[in-house]
C-alpha cells in the first residue's frame, strides 16, 4: 500500500467513526476506539479533523489519546502478547514469566520484535486471577503459563 | 433423544480450553444441544461440562478437549461415572455452604436469554419495582442495609435518596465496572454469566430515582463481558424490558455499554464520570457529589456491578431477607473472589462474618504450591497485606477496618513463603506511578518517589534516614492525596513494612 493509500484508508476510518459516534453524549472516547478497532491504531494526523469535528480543541483530544494505556498511536506487530502484572499472576509465578517472555522475545514492555512480528504489552489484570499466569495473545485468554508453555503458544501460533 | 450439555464461555473456562471442548463435542456429533453458560465459580474444574439428566445436571471437570471421546463412551450423555464426574454440582462442598444471592444463576443459566432469566426467577424484582413509588424502592434498599460493594461501603440507599431528592429532569444511573483491582473478577463473571441481573438492577435504579438513561462503564480488558453484556442488553430491549414504555408500564429506560481505555484511576467515581463524557480520567475535587452534579452535571447514580446487581433479589424478598445475612453493620452476602496461590480458587458468596482462615482453608484448600501461605492481600493493590495471625478476622467491614485492613471488592490473593515482600511494596509505589492520573502532586510524585526509597532501603544506602522519609511519604500521601489511589497506595507498602520488617533489611548492591 502506497503512503497515499494509507492516508486514505486512515481518514475514511475516522470519517466513518465520526458519521457514527460524532452524535453520542461525551462522544470522544467512543470516537477513538472506532478507530482504533478499525486500524488497530489512532493516527496523530487524525487529531485535526477528530477535534474540529467534536467541537474540542487539539490539545483535549491528544490529551485524552495519550491519557488512556489502551489507545495506541502506532500500528503494533502482527501479533500481540500481553502479559498480566499484576499481584495475583505474581504470586503464581507471573515474574518469572515476564522475564522469560523478554528474553525470548528480545524486547522489553512496548516493545516490538526487529521483523514486526510480535509486539509485547504489560496489561493490569485481566479478572483471570485464579489460574494465573496469564497472557492475551492476539486477543485468546491463557491460564497457567508457565515458561515451556509459553513457548509452546508462541511455536503454535506463528513465528517471531 | 437430544441431550442438553451445558459448556461454560465465561473468560476463565475459554482460556483453559472450553471452546476446545465444544469443538470436541460437536466433531462427535452425539445428539447433543449445547448450551453456553457462565461459571459457576469452581475456576479450578474448569472446564466444567454439565449434562442434564433425569436426576438434575451432572458434572464433570476439568475436561480437555482430548477427554471427550473417553467420557463419550463412557456414557457422559447419562450421567454415567468417570475420573473426572463431580456429580451434581450444587452439592459439592464448595457450593453447597455457599449462599447466592447475588450470584444465584451464575453458571446456571443461559446468559443472553430473558426467557431462560424469567424461567429462573429473573425480573421479578422488576416487576415489584414497577407497583411502587420511587420513594418506596429507595427505602426498600435502603433497609436492606446495602453498602456500596466497589469498596467504598458506603450505603446504597443514601446514595439512592440524594439523587431523588434533586429536582431536575433528567438524571443518570451509571454502573462502574471498572474492575481493576488484581484478584477481583466477581464483576466479570457475573456480566458473563448473568448479564440481566445487572440489566434489572439498574432498571430498577431508574425507576427508584426517575433516571431514563443508564451507562455500564466497562473494563476493556474484558472483551468476552463487552460481548455478552451488549446481547444481554438487546435481548431485554426486544423482549419489552428496556426502552420507551418497560413491560407497557409507560415508565422509561434505556441502557448503553461504554467501554473504558485501560485506566485503573477511572474505578474512582469522578473519574469514571470524567471518562463517560469522553474526557481524561483524572479526579475531581468533590464536593459536589456526582448524586448533586454527576455525569453532563445532573444528578447521578453510581454504583458497583455487584451492589446493583444485588438490588433485584432485595426487591424480590425484602429488606428484611437481605438484612438477615451477614454482621454488625456488614448486612447481606459478599461475593468473595479466592485468587492468587490457592488450590482451590473461585468465587464464593456468604454472609459478611465468614472468616479468612475459612475461606482460605475451607474452601480455597491452602496454597497451590503446597508451601504456608505467607500473607493475603485483600481488596485489591491498594489493600493492606494481612499476615496469618490475623487469619481468623471475619470478613466484615468493621472487623477487617480494625486489623488494617479491608474488604474492598472482596477479591483475594494468597502468596506463598516465596514472596518477597519489599518486592510487592515496591510494586505498589510502581503500580501507582503507572496508574496515577497526575492531578495531585502526593501520587504523581509520591508514587514514583516511593519506589526509589525502598530501593534505597534495600541497597543500604542510610536505610534510618529511608525509612524515616518513606514514613513521611506515606503520611502524605495518605493525608494529601485526592482519591483512593494515591491516597490507599501506602495500605500494602506500611502492612508489608509492619508485619514483615525481615524483608526489608539492606541486601547491599544486587
């Protein structure tokens, strides 16, 4: 796809979250996740139009962008692990495969493997909290990741 | 003959294999209908596969996909015995002391059909909502003695009367299922497995305070609740219980999920609001409560998940039914989330007055790595850890208040020996400096300022002075912080310093 191309798939996207949210009460976040949902990332080019649309000003709506941990103003790797953090995956060992996951994947929390291939994410609680550790890979729950079933997810599931 | 086989799709039950299993089931094409539920909270048999039979549904778990042409043969379709037959699940022990109120057709029933919700008692509180006056339905809940069960505790029929006491035409009723405290899931598991319950209690809200619009603020982590919350929702609007006129009552309510961006601070109540209107999470300075000036300025219900989905079952039976569970002034049933190093983790709802050590013991079954369980955090990361010499506290407010400690959303999380508890206070300064909105200055800087202390402490860098300044620290942001969460970060960091001050000795350079 051609950098023009690429515009013109982002701004229809937002076009078409603005035609179906712009009218929502308070309708900012539900404006960025349409998008997001739809690329997979916000584009900064799109701050302009989205804050001209909704009668805010540039810096509201970068403000929000950037507040939120889920919004994302670049595309991720082709597949995405996100591994939880927090204290009750801790105590089933979480720390132990956060340190693997890093290893094995060369990069550290926001990081994205050097072929884009795997992006990995920190995430706080996925309300899994009684079969932990456990990690989202492109959107699947998996309880009980130990380091060789990490492995064995990310041999199954694609290259990295 | 077809067989009802009821398969779990609550997150827990897929992420150990549930689809799995359904794929199985079909690719033998037994005469089979499937139907998919919630859990039923035993999160260490799933997935739990459920077959009804003559003498009622019986259990089997945990299946892997790789089970089911064994139990197949076996004569699964019967009832028949194998390894992995649990029996009649109401009957095992773990379900069997437990008291569901809240939590009474989680795992039971068939979460995105009214028909199947009426069948098991559901939207009968509704309708006793819809023959009386708003004033009636607040002191309903009111004399229940129901408190906030997010963590606030505060009680839910004081709330109710602010916000109808404000003369204004429109109102709101938002539910904050913001639920991000690590080792609380009761949220997520009941919008899985019982969405309507939380539909009805918030119609009933509406109508308890004259709102006709509701909002679930939900977790965007929990995308498998998004999903069936939304069906949940569209069936109870097709089926006349949501909208224009509820049930021909000529009363209104309609009911919208907005889903939330990764934000822990927006479990607050101000800036939950501040997120619902598409803005950034960050605090507001109250007063004005959201009941006066709440969501777009108007006056404005908000409540937890679970203390709106309890509303249904106190208008059923009564105040006084409500009331008659639990202590002191902790009345009702808490849905208490075992996670963490447990073998036996899952939700159990009891009467407020059950003890740690039983819940732990009795139903949790001691740590699962088989070590002593060294401490407990309850309430999520902004809990206090509560060593075992407190284990035979009971869980209600007042009591677990006077240890340090408290119920939270009544979620948690075990450790083994194997914790190092300067570790996990150092995480509690990190989690809050990842979280922290930034508005006030004791979180923003305090939290990170918090980190570096105990990493001063630990390399043995004038540790007297350390402490000193981390107590102070503490102090202020206890004292100085605008919410809970700069304002609770030192609970787990002086419980952690207090009842394991072995782990904070200096260890020299790591």
């Amino acid at each position: 796809m051609s950098i023009v191309e690429a515009n013109e798939v982002e701004q229809a996207a937002v076009e078409s979250a603005l035609q179906r949210f712009g009218q929502e009460p308070g309708p900012l976040l539900v404006v960025l996740h349409a998008v997001q949902d739809h690329l997979g990332y916000i584009p900064t080019t799109s701050i302009p139009a989205i804050a001209e649309r909704l009668n805010l000003s540039r810096a509201e709506v970068h403000g929000v962008l950037t507040f939120y941990h889920h919004f994302r103003t670049h595309p991720q790797g082709r597949r995405v692990v996100q591994i939880c953090r927090a204290e009750a995956c801790q105590a089933r060992g979480g720390e132990a495969l956060e340190a693997h996951a890093k290893q094995c994947l060369g990069v550290d929390y926001h990081g994205t493997t050097a072929d884009g291939g795997t992006t990995l994410e920190a995430i706080y609680c996925m309300g899994n909290c009684a079969t932990g550790p456990s990690i989202r890979i492109d959107g699947k729950l998996h309880s009980h990741v130990t380091a060789a079933r990490f492995d064995k997810l990310m041999a199954t599931r694609g290259t990295h | 003959m077809v067989t009802r086989v009821y398969v779990p799709k609550d997150s827990t039950a897929l992420s150990l294999g549930a689809d799995e299993v359904v794929a199985a089931l079909r690719k033998a094409k037994a005469p089979i209908e499937i139907i998919r539920t919630g859990t039923r909270g035993m999160l260490w048999l799933e997935p739990l596969v459920e077959v009804e039979t003559s003498a009622g549904r019986i259990a089997y778990g945990p299946v892997s996909a790789d089970d089911v042409p064994g139990l197949l043969a076996a004569g699964l379709l019967t009832g028949a015995s194998h390894a992995l037959r649990i029996g009649k699940p109401e009957d095992h022990p773990y379900l069997k002391t437990q008291q569901r109120l809240t939590f009474a057709r989680v795992g039971i029933v068939d979460p995105s059909s009214v028909e199947d919700y009426i069948a098991h008692g559901g939207y009968r509180g509704l309708e006793r909502a819809l023959t009386m006056a708003p004033a009636d339905i607040v002191k309903t809940v009111a004399d229940s003695g129901l408190r906030g069960r997010g963590g606030a505790a505060f009680p839910t029929g004081i709330k109710w009367k602010t916000v109808l006491d404000q003369n204004e035409p429109q109102k709101y009723v938002t539910c904050n299922a913001d639920e991000g405290d690590s080792g609380t899931f009761a949220d997520r598991m009941l919008i899985e497995g019982d969405p309507l319950t939380l539909v009805e209690g918030m119609t009933i809200a509406g109508l308890a305070v004259n709102a006709t619009m509701g909002y679930v603020y939900l977790r965007v982590e929990y995308p498998e609740a998004i999903d069936t919350l939304r069906a949940a929702i569209a069936a109870a609007y097709k089926a006349g219980y949501l909208g224009a006129s509820i049930k021909g009552s000529g009363k209104c309510f309609d009911l919208s999920v907005r889903v939330a961006a990764g934000a822990y601070v927006c479990g607050e109540e101000t800036s939950m609001l501040e997120s619902l209107e598409g803005r950034r999470g960050e605090v507001r300075v109250r007063p004005p409560l959201p009941a006066i000036k709440g969501l777009f300025g108007k006056p404005t219900i908000v409540n937890n998940v679970i203390s709106l989905a309890s509303v249904p079952v106190i208008l059923e039976r009564g105040a006084d039914f409500y009331k008659n569970f639990g202590v002191g002034r902790s009345m009702g049933t808490l849905p208490i989330q075992l996670a963490g190093n447990l073998k036996q983790g899952g939700l159990v709802e009891r009467a407020f007055g059950v003890t740690l050590r039983e819940v732990l013991y009795d139903y949790g079954g001691g740590s699962a790595s088989g070590r002593p369980i060294r401490t407990i955090q309850m309430g999520g990361p902004l809990g206090a850890y509560i060593p075992p010499s407190d284990f035979d506290t009971p869980i209600d407010y007042e009591a677990l208040a006077a240890v340090g400690a408290l119920v939270g959303h009544g979620g948690i999380v075990a450790f083994d020996d194997t914790v190092d508890m300067a570790k996990m206070a150092r995480y509690a300064f990190e989690f809050c400096a990842v979280e922290s909105c930034g508005k006030c200055t004791p979180c923003r800087i305090g939290s990170t300022r918090g980190a570096n202390l105990i990493d001063n402490l630990l390399a043995g860098n004038k540790p007297a002075e350390q402490r000193a300044l981390l107590e102070g620290l503490c102090d202020t942001m206890l004292q100085g912080s605008l919410c809970g969460l700069g304002g609770m970060t030192p609970f787990p960091v002086q419980s952690a310093m207090k009842h394991f001050p072995e782990d904070f000795a200096p260890r020299g350079r790591h």
